[in-house]
C-alpha cells in the first residue's frame, strides 16, 4: 500500500483495440482495479481523458521523469513499409515513437498478437510491412502475452505478478509467460475425451455437434496452440470458443492468419 504505483505507458500501433477492450473487462482482478489501484496508467490514449498536444505532453512527461523506471505496454505494432507512414502517431511515424518510448523503459509488454508477432495486419502479403514488436526493440526485455485479444485475466494476471514479485515472469523460448502459455488447448480441453474416444464431429450441426463431441475433424487447432483458454477461460470463466461449439483457431499462436485457421471457401 506504501510502494509508489508503477507508471504504465501503453501506446497503440497498427491494432484493432480488442486487447483494450479484453483488458477492460478482467474480472480477477477487476480491471479497474489494476487502473486506479495498481499501477499508475500515465498514458493510454485510447483510454484517457486528455488528447492532442495535452496528451503528448503527459508522454514525454511521463518519459523523463520516470526514465528507466516505467513499464511500457504495447498493443499493436510497427509498419516499417514506406518509412513507417502507415501509422502515424502524434504526426510521427509510429516505429520511431516505439523505439523512442522503448529506449528509456524498465521493460515492455508485447500485448496480443499483433505486437507478439504480426497477426492480421502482417498475413501475406503484408503491404505494410507490419512486424512484432521485438523486431525494433532489441535492448528490452519483452513480455509476450499473445492473443488475438488476450484473455482479460492473463492480462492483468501478467500485471500482477510483476508488481507482486517485482520481476518478469518466467518466459518461454518464444517470450510467454510459461504459467499461461506452457500447455496447449488440447491438454486440458473438456471435450479431450472425445478425441481419445475417436468421437469427432464431421460436420457443422450433426449428431456429433449436438453432443459435444471433439471439433478436430472441423479444423479446432487446440492440439497445436498454446494458451489457457480451456482452464482460465473467457468472460470471468464462463466459456471459450469451443465450449461456444466452434473449435480454436490457434489465435495465439505465430502467423495464424497464414496457416489455414480461416475457411476459404464457403
Ligand atoms: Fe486486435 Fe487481435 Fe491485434 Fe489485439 S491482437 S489489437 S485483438 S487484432
Ligand atoms: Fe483437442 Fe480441439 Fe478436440 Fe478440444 S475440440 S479435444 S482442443 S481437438
Ligand atoms: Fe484463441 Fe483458440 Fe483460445 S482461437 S481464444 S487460442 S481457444
């Protein structure tokens, strides 16, 4: 209760904004919590009051007087195509703004897939030339909390072990948190004992769909994804998308959109 709150600056490349809006509706802890209560949310500017050149103040505010001591969070990523035009930020290539913030940072959190590794935005044939965030900050430490979003809870549970502990997590080869990111779909999916039964689903509203049995035939990438969305799941625990009856289309992982996760034919 005494420790100074840590300052949070979360900036907004190339992205959709949904790993804003799971992150705003984390039910452990509330996410309004994590805000008003844990860290010191400096700058967001999807989300805060100020805008324009009173917002980009409080960024460099922020960046000088907490030099080496703030965290920085980013959603979306950097287009480097045509020297970074296609996003720009505060009237400036977005890229340069994320070196910029990155290079006097404590550390970075790489939040969804689009800044982990690319997602939509950088599927073939990436016009923009968009890529993970870890392709311009080289001299960070960067959390990997892929998702396209996020769940909400891994999210601010990301958060919370670093303040808690005041260290990173412990990472994967590939830079996720291992305690969310170490078991796929598959492991611990609820409708696993259909796979080991041979109990498959062929086709959409079937006799199988009805009862539940596995989606893998239907394309589910659980076996090949790793997240916790079959223990945390989604919406405060409710549900995941195969609980809703559609198998997963492996959004956490690295260049989905390129690897047959969508239908291409209806
Ligand atoms: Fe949106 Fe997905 Fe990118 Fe998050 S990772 S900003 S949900 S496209
Ligand atoms: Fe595995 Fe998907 Fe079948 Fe679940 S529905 S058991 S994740 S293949
Ligand atoms: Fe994404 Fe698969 Fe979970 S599609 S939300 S990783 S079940």
């Amino acid at each position: 209760e005494t420790k100074p709150r840590i300052p949070v600056i979360w900036m907004h490349g190339l992205e959709c904004t949904c790993c804003t809006e799971s992150f705003i509706r984390s039910a452990h802890p509330l996410a309004k919590d994590v805000i008003l209560s844990m860290i010191s949310l400096d700058y967001d500017d999807t989300i805060m009051a100020a805008a324009g050149h009173q917002a980009e103040a409080i960024l460099q505010e922020t960046r000088q007087k907490h030099k080496g001591g703030y965290i920085l969070a980013v959603e979306g990523n950097p287009p480097l195509n045509e020297d970074g035009m296609f996003c720009i930020d505060g009237g400036r290539p977005f890229v340069e703004r994320l070196k910029e913030m990155a290079s006097d940072s404590l550390a970075v959190i790489a939040w969804g897939s689009c800044a982990s590794w690319g997602c939509v935005q950088a599927a073939k044939p990436n016009p923009t030339q968009a890529v993970p965030i870890d392709k311009v900050i080289r001299d960070k430490p960067i959390i990997k909390v892929p998702g396209c979003p996020p769940i909400a809870e891994v999210m601010t549970g990301v958060i919370s072990y670093v303040l808690m502990f005041g260290t990173l997590p412990e990472l994967d080869r590939q830079g996720r948190p291992k305690m969310f990111y170490s078991q796929r779909i598959h492991d611990k999916c609820y409708r696993r004992p259909h796979f080991d039964a041979g109990q498959f689903v062929e086709a959409w509203d079937d006799e199988g769909a009805r009862k539940g049995y596995c989606l893998y035939k239907m394309g589910c990438k659980g076996p090949t994804t790793y997240n916790a969305c079959s223990t945390t799941r989604w919406n405060g625990g409710v549900s995941f998308p195969i609980q809703s009856g559609h198998g997963c289309i492996g959004c956490s992982e690295d260049g989905f959109w390129d690897q047959g996760s969508f239908y291409d034919r209806l």
